[in-house]
C-alpha cells in the first residue's frame, strides 16, 4: 500500500507537548500511527501481518507477532498459536491463540487490519461490494475507494464522492456492484459503474437528495433508486432504472417535512417493494409510515404506526423469523441529539408495525448495523456504544447475548462483505479518528481449522464444520447505506 496521507484530520497544528500534539482538533500522541508526527501524518496500511507504527515523526510497520524474523498470526496459526512455537495436539485447533477442540470465547474475529483514511469528519457513509467483479469486496466511503487485493490488504484509490448517503447494487447488469451517491453540495445524484480497476467517473443526475436506497421497484430493468429529497418540500423521488443503469425521470410522493429515515423492503408481504419513512409531527409526536409499493414505481397512502421518540435511522429485517419484515431503529430522546437506543418493532405484514423492544442502548447515529455475518443466513446485529458488539440472529427469532468483539476504537460506520474473498462476511469499520479497520471473520473452516460461536457444537465431518442451532434465512430487505 502507498505511503500515509500527510494532514489526516485536516492537517497537524503542530508544536504539542508531553508527547501529545493538535491535529484538526484532536489530542493525539505524537507517535500515533493514525497522526504521525507533527505533519499529522496518517500511516498507511503495510501488508498482511504487519501492523502501522510511528518513531521519531516517521511511519514504518512492524509484525503484529514476530517469531524469529518471521510475521505469524498467533490467533491462528497452527505452529505458533498464542506465542511463538506452540503447537497443538491431534484433533485439536488454534482458536483466538488458544489450542483446543472446543470453541474458544470470541473467536470469530482475527485482529485487526488498518488502513490509511483521511477526513474523518466527512458524513460517516460506508459502503462494501464487490465492484471489481474479481470476487473481493471493495470499500467505498466519502472521497475514497478501498480496492481490495487480498488477505484484507486495501490499496486506496482517489473517490470524487462526498454527500450524505450511499448505496451499492448490479445498475447496468454486469455482473459488478455499482455505487450511487447522493451528493448534497452539488445537488445532484451520481452513479459510479463499477469496473475491473474500481469506479468508473460516473453519471449525474441534477435530483438532490439525502438518503438513497437501491431495490427493484417496479419488477423491470434491476436495481432502481429510491431517495428522500433535500428540498424545503420533502419528497419520496423514485427514478427507475431503464435497463442499462440510466436512470429515468423521478417519480415524486410528499412525505412530512420532518423525515429523519429510509428504508425499503416488502413490508406489506405482497410481493412488491414499499418504502418506510420515519417522521416527526411536532415537538413530541413521531411515527413510522410505510407507503406501500404499487408496482410500478409508484406507492400507494401510508400505513402510521406510533412511535416513542424521534428516529434517526431505520433499517428492515424479519427479526422474529415469522416471515414478514420487522424495523430495527436508533431513537433519540426530543432533548437530545445523539441518538441513545436501539429498538425493533415486529411487522404486521400490512405496513403496521406493533409496540417497540428495547436492544441496546447509547449508540452513535451509524455505530450499528443489522446485517449477516455468522454465515447462517440469519441477520445478526453489530453495534457499538464504545464497545464493539455482535448479537448473532437466533433461528427462534431475535438475537442473541452480546458477544464483545475486537478493539476498534469508537466505530462511526460499520459494514460487511467478503474482503479476503474467502467465503465469509467481513466487518468492516470506520472509526472517529478515520481509521478504516477491517476484522477478518473466521467463522468458516480453514486448513481443516474449526472455529466458531460460542454455544455451537463442532462436527466433524470430512474436515467441514456445521453450525447447529440456527436455521438458513434470507431477508426481502434493502435498507439505505448499503450493505
């Protein structure tokens, strides 16, 4: 990967004291590998196994375990697990740099890889796909793209994306995962197809917007783009897709004034795509309203459904795995303005939602996501009050105790897809200081090594792993921010 980016956080002020220095506001150690030195200098990523440092205001790398001169990975490798020159028996496994034949705690994660990030104070949207079409998942966030080669190694590539919203799906039908972007400052929406090297320039349509959501409206052409507008009069805009990514003419539904979430999905088990919108009516009322998807691009009147607190983001998923899509939500309390809980409500399958479960609480905005990444199938949610957390999809519904997941620092974003391009879901994070940090899920076998969830039973069979206590699933889902 190149060298760091020189004014990481909006350039180095320089002159610190006590080992510490100013850099775009922040207090950080003059060592840090994330603000090296007094130009503030965020280090890039080196290669895999080797881990960013910083000495005397210059970046190098150094291995994350160095055995003998050689670079290991204690969680896992099966001649050096958990310190250098440990081995484990017949039948047994390196898991979380313990051997063993049970599952170790917490190992479904290995460390962590960073990658060099700029501007960490740009709207926190991120989003994973393969837009390569090479089998590796690419990451794409404002201004930049993260072009995978491998082993979770991201080699950066100049983005002219900023805004406050995007999404990735197959536009143009090419077998890659294009991105579209709402960029506020120029009031336009953009479409960038993906290509063999990355994203090709794009092209923009003069529809301003906040939130965007991709998903088969009207059951023609693939993918079409959903948007809330971020005009004085709020609108619902629908362009369609006319076959080869172009987008046609918007199709415009009034929604509230005071739209603060998006998200589509078949709430209303018909077969067709509806829209949910969070809104709030005044000072204290606030709702759900799912307009239920017509079929040909247009929605029908809405369905309310009684909300307790303002709604900040919204994401769809069949949480109690009856078959109908539910809303998991962050709410905000009316005197605050960093959103404090998470909540889901269980879907009628009409477009009405019931009363509101509690799931965690202090979240930022974007520190959480609903999305598959213990491979069952099963939507699991990823969250983050400080701590960053996994609570795996249970096949009887809801999730599962919170299982506390690697370090990361203070994630503002989170997604998932297959970096490493060996089967498993990645999770991916941007944190406060900008940071890309990409933990490689182990939950599928390696070598013949098994490692899974705590509270799975391991078989073996043919050296292939099997996961009891969850059943496969799918969601009918496409929520705004990607994957």
């Amino acid at each position: 990967m190149g060298g760091g980016t020189a004014g990481a956080s909006g350039g180095g002020t320089g002159g610190g004291t006590g080992g510490h220095q100013l850099c775009g506001g922040d207090c950080t150690p003059v060592s840090s590998p994330v603000a090296c030195g007094a130009a503030c200098t965020l280090c890039a990523a080196p290669a895999d196994l080797r881990r960013p440092t910083c000495s005397a205001g210059s970046c190098g790398s150094a291995c994350i375990t160095d055995c003998g001169g050689t670079c290991v990975d204690a969680q896992r490798d099966e001649a050096n697990c958990g310190a250098c020159g440990v081995t484990y028996g017949a039948g047994q496994t390196c898991s979380a740099g313990q051997c063993g034949v049970a599952c170790a705690t917490g190992g479904l994660f290995q460390p962590e890889v960073a990658s060099a990030w700029a501007s960490p104070n740009t709207t926190p949207w991120l989003v994973v796909a393969d837009f390569t079409g090479d089998g590796r998942a690419e990451v794409a966030r404002p201004s930049a793209l993260l072009v995978s080669q491998g082993s979770g190694v991201l080699v950066s590539q100049a983005l002219s994306a900023s805004g406050t919203d995007g999404a990735a799906a197959d536009m143009n039908r090419d077998g890659r995962q294009d991105l579209v972007v709402t960029l506020t400052g120029t009031g336009t929406t953009r479409v960038y197809f993906g290509t063999s090297t990355g994203l090709a320039a794009g092209v923009s349509y003069a529809v301003p917007a906040r939130l965007v959501a991709l998903a088969d409206v009207d059951a023609v052409n693939g993918p079409d783009v959903v948007l809330l507008s971020a005009t004085s009069t709020r609108l619902l805009r629908v362009m369609r897709n006319d076959g080869s990514g172009g987008l046609l003419a918007a199709q415009d539904v009034t929604v509230p004034t005071n739209v603060y979430a998006l998200a589509v999905g078949d709430v209303t088990a018909d077969g067709k795509v509806d829209a949910v919108v969070a809104a709030a009516d005044g000072a204290s009322t606030y709702r759900l309203l799912a307009y239920p998807g017509v079929g040909d691009g247009a929605f029908g009147a809405p369905v309310a459904s009684a909300l307790s607190e303002r709604t900040e983001r919204i994401a769809l998923a069949d949480v109690d795995r009856n078959g109908t899509l539910d809303v998991v939500m962050a709410t905000v309390a009316a005197s605050s303005t960093s959103p404090i809980a998470l909540r889901w409500l269980s879907g009628s399958g009409a477009g009405a939602f019931s009363a509101e479960t509690a799931l965690a609480s202090g979240m930022l905005t974007d520190a959480w996501r609903v999305m598959e990444v213990t491979g069952d199938g099963v939507p699991d949610l990823v969250h983050s009050n400080g701590v960053l957390s996994l609570q795996a999809g249970q096949s009887a519904g809801g999730f599962g105790a919170a299982l506390t997941l690697p370090d990361i620092g203070i994630p503002v974003a989170l997604s998932s897809g297959d970096v490493d391009a060996d089967g498993d879901r990645d999770l991916v994070a941007l944190n406060s200081l900008g940071s890309l940090v990409v933990t490689l899920e182990r939950g599928r076998v390696r070598a013949a090594r098994h490692v899974c969830l705590p509270g799975h039973a391991v078989h073996r069979s043919s050296g292939r792993r099997r996961l009891h206590g969850r059943r496969q699933g799918r969601s009918r889902a496409a929520h705004r921010g990607g994957n």
